[in-house]
C-alpha cells in the first residue's frame, strides 16, 4: 500500500473467547478473527467486546496489540470472565463449540468509544452469537445506525448452538447490506423465509427481500458463491485442499471478501482471493492468531 493512502476502518463486533482445544487454547470468536485477517490485509482494524479483568482478558487485549489490532473498542467487566468455548475436532477437521454462559462478552455495552470507532467505519463484521443477551444485541444495533451511508454492514451467520432464531436473523438482515453464510446455514435461513431450494433463487430472493447488496455462501471443498442484484457468480478451487483445520477460514474469507470490495476489485477476482485464502488458513492447525503467526514466519523464512 502507498505510504500516503488511507487505511479502510474495519471492525468486527462481538464475541471475544479462548478456544481450549484437547493440547492447547487460542484466541478466538469469528468478530475477533475477521478483525485480525483484515489487519493483515492492510485494513485499520478495530475490535469491538468486552473481556474479563482476568488473566485470559489481559492476555487477548495483549495478543491484539501485538499484532497492532486497535485495542479502543474492547470493554472489561470486573464481574464477568473472559469468554471461553470447548472446542472439539472430528477426523475432517471441522470444528464443534461447547460455548460458556454468561461471560464478559454477553454484556457489551453501546458507550463513547464504540460511537466514535462506529461514526468512521468503512466495514463492520457481526454474527448472532453476540446477540444471545438482548441488551448485548441492542447495544450491536445502536453501533450499525450510526455508522456512515457508505459503510458496508457483514451479517456473517455463524449460527452456534441455540443461540438464534428467526426473529434474530430478521432483525439482523434488515440491517445489514451483506449477507455471508455456509451451506447450513443458508439451508435454514431458506426454510425460516421460504425461499427456493434453489440456491441461485433462493439468494436472489433473500438479496431482494432485504435489499441486499450482496449474498454470500460457502460450500467448503466446492468453494462459494457470490451473488448481487444483477450478478451470480461461482468459484470452485482448481487445487485440492490440505485440510488440516478450518477454524477461522470462514472468518479469512469475510475479511478478504470486505477488503476486496472497499478495493473495488472485481467480483471474479475477489471471490478467488477469498476462496484462496480460506484454503490456505485450512492448511494450518490451531486458531487464527496460531495460524498467522505461522504462515508469517514461512514467509520470513522463504
């Protein structure tokens, strides 16, 4: 990037939380893994939580700071702990979340530091698992209405558990302008709303009906579709896949879809990017921070 432009503002707003795997924990929640990846991609990346004034919150304030992720819009609890999830892996890689209750995270509140990040954002990342307590989601929909005309709002699904129904993922698409989700998830928001079993009608439908101004799902393996008002567009990976973990692929795609965009890029060149990137997050073990920290110091080395 040249030295004299502007970084995009990006955010993710939600969930902070350690993933403790069966050998090891990392930092994770999908808000807090878009924001690393758009960091690297070069954006000015804001987080948007609340963690404990507990060992685990000083560590996750640390671990953003080192990796120069602004650090303003993370709130500490004195009463709650940091948010934690059991993370468990089946012979594929793909990931399965036992979540803990009633953590620093479940009470965001909307205060001046998240006004001012939210006043100047170019691309803000959220998903229902934040919105699990009602003052947490209202607190979520003060940020989205004062964000600028111009700025692009990610519902990215991430649907966990029991924590959404459809009055949530309603109140969510009426508010954002980009709708990302897997094929799960795209199946159980086509039967909440009624859309075609179709997937390239039922996505126009579902841009449509919330006015959308893209809707985005990813197929893991057979990679994704992009889809706006007047355009449809598929992707499927030339390459096979060295699965080895798909924690946080998602959340690389998001970041390098929101990235591609505030870029202009074309959409046949920003779905591969993202595609790409997500297969290369998947040829790492662990968390994002992990996997970051990996692949930076390949990169040093060759």
């Amino acid at each position: 990037m040249p030295l004299n432009q502007k970084k995009f503002k990006t955010a993710g707003w939600g969930e902070i939380l350690w993933d403790i795997f069966p050998d090891t924990k990392t930092l994770g929640g999908a808000p807090a893994n878009f924001s690393l990846h758009a960091q690297q991609l070069e954006a000015e990346s804001y987080m948007i939580s609340c963690v404990g004034e507990d060992e685990l919150g000083k560590e996750a304030k640390k671990l953003f700071n080192d990796f120069e992720l602004n650090t303003n819009g993370i709130q500490v609890n004195k009463d709650l702990p940091t948010g934690s999830v059991i993370v468990s892996l089946d012979q594929m890689g793909n990931p399965s979340y036992d979540i803990k209750e009633n953590v620093a995270w479940d009470h965001i509140v909307f205060d001046e530091a998240q006004k001012n990040i939210a006043q100047s954002l170019d691309a803000i990342c959220f998903g229902t698992l934040a919105q699990r307590n009602p003052k947490t989601q209202k607190a979520l929909f003060k940020t989205l209405n004062i964000t600028p005309p111009h700025c692009l709002k990610v519902f990215d699904v991430n649907f966990r558990q029991e924590y959404y129904d459809r009055e949530t993922v309603k109140m969510n698409l009426e508010r954002a302008n980009i709708v990302k989700m897997n094929k799960q998830e795209f199946k159980e928001i086509s039967l909440m709303f009624y859309l075609s079993r179709d997937t390239e009608k039922g996505i126009l439908s579902l841009i449509d009906e919330f006015d959308l101004k893209m809707g985005i799902i990813t197929l893991g393996e057979k990679g994704s579709i992009m889809a706006t008002k007047n355009n449809y567009i598929s992707y499927t990976p030339t390459s096979k896949i060295n699965i080895k973990s798909t924690v946080g692929a998602g959340d690389a795609y998001t970041a390098a879809v929101v990235m591609g965009l505030l870029n202009q890029k074309p959409l046949n060149q920003i779905i591969r990017e993202a595609s790409d990137l997500a297969a290369n997050v998947c040829g790492y073990y662990g968390g994002s921070i992990l996997k970051i920290k990996t692949k930076k110091n390949e990169n040093q080395i060759n």
